[in-house]
C-alpha cells in the first residue's frame, strides 16, 4: 500500500524525531573554581600571569565539587544518569581533572587512587589528600583524557598543560593513551596565538563526531566554559533558531561546576537496526520458526 508523503506543517518546527540510534547524552560539566579564576574575576589582565599556569582549584572550587557530590546523592534521577554513563572524558589539565577527583573521588575507602595528594602552596594549591574512586560514584566507568576537551588553546598560562609524564604521577586513576605528545605541543604564548573561535569550533565538531564513534551512549565530559559555549551556540539545534527557552538553557556563560545534560543528533550515523529495542517487523523467515511443543 502506497502513502503520500505530504511536507511537514508550520508545527513542526518545534519538534524533531530522529533515530534513536542517531542520539548520544553527554553531560557537560565546567571545572571548578581555579586560582586564575579567582584572581581573573578581580581583574582580567591576571588570565595571563604566569603565576596561573595550569591553575589548580582554590578552596571554594573543591568546595563546590563536594556540592555537586552530595547534590547527586540526594536526586535519585541522578543516581540513575550516574548508573548508565561508562566514560568519563576529561580535559588534561590539572583544574579539570582534579574537579573529576572532587566529584568522583573520595578521600575515604580502598578504592583506586584517581588524584594522589597534594600539598598547600600560597596562590596555587590548596592541601588535599589522596582522592580515590567513590565506587558509588563511578562504578564501571572509565576515566579518560582527551585533548579535543581543552579549554581555548594559546595565549593565557592558565590554559597550558604540563607534561603527560606528570599528570600520570599525580592522576594515576585517569587513562592518558589518547593524549599523543607528552609535552604541550599545542599551547603558544601571545595574545595573537590564541586559538581563533573559528578553530575551536571546528575542534568542538571533531569531538561529537569522536562521541559518535565511541560505543557508550552517555558521556560525561569535565571541561572548560569556552569550549562548552562555543559547543552549545555552534551547534544549537543543528542550525536552526532556537526558541527562547532552548536559548536559556544553553547561551549563557556556564558557572563552575555547573552540567548542563545535552542530547546530541548526528543524521548521518543513524542506525536504528543495531538499536536492541529495534524490531523489522513482518514475518518471520521460514528458518526462524520454532514451532512450540503441541500441548496435550
């Protein structure tokens, strides 16, 4: 029986059904508070003062990883979306990764170590001890660096890594393979080296085409405000003008530590066939019959 496709109406505009197999939820999470951004929000020039260089958290940033903790342990929905995400992706730097410890990591138990300890260092580091994986938390999931989440590159200290041979000491329980090169190879000095928006943008895309290559369907992803706004806004809605409601959610300046849960569409990777819950439908094919024992 034949159907007649006629176009979509003026309603639609609002809605859109895709594929479930043409979706991936990634949670985006800004790092806590850093020293850069205390000092930044005093006065901007302090963004490039080599002082900051791979900022660490202040109190007040690991104070508000403890927030986001309990905050889930109280949302039993959350407890839920905590349950399905197996990949935790993180940008290697050091104010990143050490929001990952605050938020996964416990100083208590005998679980793997994620962050070793540090110690107090004026306009630097705050003292913390050895943080390890809360497996209330992260039960199942894996913890990995990726480039392609770092902040807007070049320019401002704040946003140069250190080495990866570092970073494994201090973060043993985070999987560095991804991460090419070990030194910085990415971050130049100078305002005029900043990475252009047009570029990170550009990086914003290669990691939803990276999402959708992976085999998880829920990401959670530790990484920096530039890089989740220009995510949001260049990608809204495929293009189209959102509505006023979509536009609160995802144009504003996220606030640290703040997720924002997000799902993300790819037309081109849907493969509803591979989804378990897919059935073709019809008759089944003459070697799939299984005849049920005739009941006496």
């Amino acid at each position: 029986m034949g159907w007649v496709r006629t176009p979509p109406s003026e309603s639609a505009r609002d809605v859109a059904v895709v594929p479930l197999g043409a979706t991936k939820t990634v949670y985006l999470i800004r790092h806590a508070e850093g020293f850069h951004n205390e000092a930044g929000e005093k006065d901007p020039r302090e963004y490039g003062n080599e002082a900051y260089a791979d900022a660490r958290l202040t109190r007040r940033g690991w104070g508000q990883c403890e927030h986001f903790r309990r905050t889930m342990e109280r949302r039993e929905a959350m407890g839920k979306m905590l349950e399905r995400c197996e990949l935790v992706v993180v940008s290697p730097l050091t104010r990143a990764m050490e929001t990952c410890a605050g938020m996964f990591g416990t100083a208590d138990g005998e679980g793997e170590v994620l962050m070793a300890p540090t110690r107090a260092v004026e306009m630097k580091s705050c003292e913390r001890p050895a943080m390890r994986r809360d497996e209330r938390m992260c039960r199942k999931k894996k913890f990995l660096a990726l480039e392609m989440v770092r902040e807007q590159i070049g320019g401002n200290p704040c946003d140069r890594r250190r080495t990866i041979d570092e970073y494994r000491t201090e973060f043993p329980g985070i999987d560095f393979s991804l991460v090419e090169e070990n030194e910085d190879v990415l971050w130049k000095p100078g305002k005029e080296n900043r990475e252009p928006e047009n570029v990170l943008r550009q990086r914003c895309r290669q990691f939803l085409n990276w999402c959708f290559d992976r085999e998880e369907t829920d990401i959670i992803v530790v990484t920096h405000s530039a890089f989740m706004c220009n995510l949001m806004v260049e990608y809204c809605l495929g293009g189209h003008q959102p509505c006023e409601v979509v536009k609160e959610h995802l144009y504003p300046w996220p606030k640290n530590c703040e997720c924002r849960p997000l799902v993300i569409v790819d037309t081109r990777r849907a493969s509803p066939s591979k989804h378990p819950f897919y059935h073709a439908g019809g008759d089944p094919e003459p070697e799939e019959y299984e005849l049920a024992p005739h009941e006496e």
